[in-house]
C-alpha cells in the first residue's frame, strides 16, 4: 500500500514556482508531502504556494541559485523552519539561451551554466547535512536535466544542451560518490512540456506540428508525466535506483 508513498516527507522543489517546477509541487502537494518551493520572483512563488496551501502544505522561499549569499540564506531557511532535515531535493530551476553558432554571446554560457550546473552543484552540497539528517533513507536528490543533454537538438541552444549533459553526469558522479552516505542521486530528462521556457517553440504552430510528429507517443508531456517520475524517484518504490538518468519524452530519446 506504502510502495510510492511519499506522505510527510520534506521536499525542496527549486524554480518551483511555475512551469515543470509547479507540476512537480502540485503532485507532491496531492500525495502529501510538505512542500518547499523556491524562485528568484517571490511574489509568483507566494501565490502558488497560497494556492496550495488550501488542500495540502506548501512554503515559498526566494532565492537566486546563481548568489551563494542566496543558497546560504535558503539552506539556513530550511534548518530553521524545517528542523534541519530535508527528504528530497528536486533541482529544477533552469535557464536556457538559444543563439545563431557564430553569435551565440559570453553571457548566454554564463548564465545557463551558472544557473543549471554550478547552482545545481553549490546548493546540493550546501544542504548534505540535511538530506544526511532525513528521517526516511534514503535521502533523494532529483536532477532535471533535459533530453536535449542525451541527443542533439534541433535548436541553437549550445550552452544548454553542453549544460544538460554536464547535468546527467554530474548525478552519475555525485550517486556514486553518496551512495555509501543513503543518499540516491538521479535525473529526469524531459522532452516536451508546455512551459515558458518553450513557448517561442510550441506557440509556432508549424513547430509545434514538427515537433508533435517527432514524438513516438504524439504527444507533449503533462504534470502526471512529469509529477508521477518524481513520486517514484522519492518513494520506497525508487529506493534501489542510483545513479540513473530518465528520458520522459514518450519515447523520443529511447525510440530514437
Ligand atoms: N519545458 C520543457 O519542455 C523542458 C524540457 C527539458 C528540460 N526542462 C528543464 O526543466 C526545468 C524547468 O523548466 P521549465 O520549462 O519549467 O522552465 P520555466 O517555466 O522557465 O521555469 C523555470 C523555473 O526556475 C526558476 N528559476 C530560473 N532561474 C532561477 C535561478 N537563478 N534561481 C532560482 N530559480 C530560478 C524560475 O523562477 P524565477 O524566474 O522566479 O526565478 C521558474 O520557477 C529546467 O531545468 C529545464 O531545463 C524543461
């Protein structure tokens, strides 16, 4: 009966506040976890986590992963209101930046890998004393990584898919550097969900048409999709899972 339970567990959603980062939180919230979510924009943080309040629990923290001042404030946020202990930690938040090849700026690897690998990095080991203090071990750390770091993609986003990749690895090496510790690390690589961070792609109805058609199952990614994955990760169901990186794209990168 208790096999994807994730009731009562401590979970910390980063960019939680909307696109895939929301559906991950809406689920956690409806299985019963006690939800943090953090984002650069309190006031959309605020407001999903109001929303979820009413049927479940859901705090809101601000905080830029790019400023180590702002990770040092989040990680004393969740020993001071959350004991110290933290379940799972999904590393969401995520930036991207697509560029013609003999364009594509400084800044646009910058910011993607300041945001999706050394924020990723500088916030999980700055919360190990609380994922080592978790009541329920193992103790879970869930990568968003991107099937764009598993295959070529068709769009100019160098730094993000060298970004992706740098993800997909850097779980490999931090599960095998934890396991003794009751720590899992793994990823998810999504395809295609509907958020901001796709939009200038499937609002172009042609795009969107191309891109549908390239999907084995024939259609987008939808928050059970993505909600469902993470539930397992952090259940007693994905106990015995280390190490691994999960294409869900309805069959893009594994039919492929
Ligand atoms: N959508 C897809 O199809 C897709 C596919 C593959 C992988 N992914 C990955 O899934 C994750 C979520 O993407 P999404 O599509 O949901 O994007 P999104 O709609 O742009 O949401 C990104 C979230 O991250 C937060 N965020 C961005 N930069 C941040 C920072 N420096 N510090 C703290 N929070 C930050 C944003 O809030 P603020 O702006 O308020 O900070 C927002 O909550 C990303 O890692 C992305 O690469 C998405």
């Amino acid at each position: 009966m208790n096999l994807f339970s994730v009731s009562g567990k401590t979970v910390l959603i980063t960019g939680g506040s909307r696109g895939i980062g929301e559906m991950i939180a809406r689920g956690m919230v409806d299985a019963g976890a006690r939800v943090i979510i953090c984002a650069r924009k309190p006031d959309a943080a605020r407001a999903l986590a109001a929303e979820l309040s009413q049927t479940g629990e859901c705090h809101a923290l601000q905080a830029d992963l790019t400023s180590c001042e702002d990770i040092e404030r989040l990680v004393a946020a969740v020993g001071e209101h959350f004991g110290g202990k933290l379940d799972v930690l999904v590393n969401n938040a995520g930036a991207a930046w697509g560029s013609p090849l003999e364009d594509f700026p400084t800044k646009g690897w910058e910011k993607v890998l300041s945001t999706n690998v050394t924020g990723l990095f500088e916030l999980t080991t700055a919360l190990l004393p609380a994922l080592r203090a978790a009541e329920d071990r193992p103790a879970r750390v869930i990568n968003i990584g991107s099937i764009d770091g598993l295959r070529v993609p068709f769009t100019e986003n160098y730094s993000y898919s060298a970004s992706k990749a740098a993800v997909h690895m850097l779980t490999r090496h931090l599960a095998q550097r934890l396991a003794g510790e009751a720590i899992t690390v793994n990823a998810i690589a999504p395809g295609f969900f509907l958020t901001e961070m796709t939009k200038f792609m499937l609002d172009d109805p042609s795009m969107n048409e191309m891109i549908q058609n390239g999907i084995p199952l024939g259609r987008f990614g939808q928050p059970a999709d993505i909600a469902g994955t993470v539930i397992f990760l952090s259940s007693t169901a994905g106990a015995y899972l280390t190490g691994a990186t999960i294409p869900v794209d309805g069959g893009v990168v594994g039919c492929g």
